[in-house]
C-alpha cells in the first residue's frame, strides 16, 4: 500500500459510498490475486457482480418491470 492509496481510501470513505459498492469497485479493479482473495471472502458478492456484469443495465431479472 502506498500513501496515495491510503489517502485515496479516507476521501472514498467519506463521500459515503456504499459498502457493497465500494467492494465490487475493488473487486473490478483488483489485480488476479487480489481478485481472487475478495472473491473467497465475500463470495455471494462476487456473485450478484457477475450477474450484474451479464445482466442488461446491471438489472437482474427480478428488478426488470414488465412495462
């Protein structure tokens, strides 16, 4: 970790992002290592990002309205 990355992390956590939000942007820009450490301990995350990732405008079938 670099200074930079630790200030990066007190300016992301005080704009109130998320949590879910903040690991899947680590999970998208995670190196395969790290990548693979996030995806072992928060695997049904990882999950819904993927079916996210697959899904038309990140809507999952059941958030999809039948307009």
């Amino acid at each position: 970790m670099s200074l930079h990355a630790y200030q990066r992390s007190r300016a992301l956590a005080a704009s109130d992002e998320p949590f879910y939000a903040l690991v899947m942007a680590a999970m998208r820009k995670a190196d395969s290592r790290n990548a693979a450490a996030l995806q072992a301990a928060l695997p049904d995350t990882h999950a819904e990002l993927s079916a996210r990732y697959q899904a038309p405008g990140g809507l999952l079938p059941h958030e999809r309205t039948n307009a």
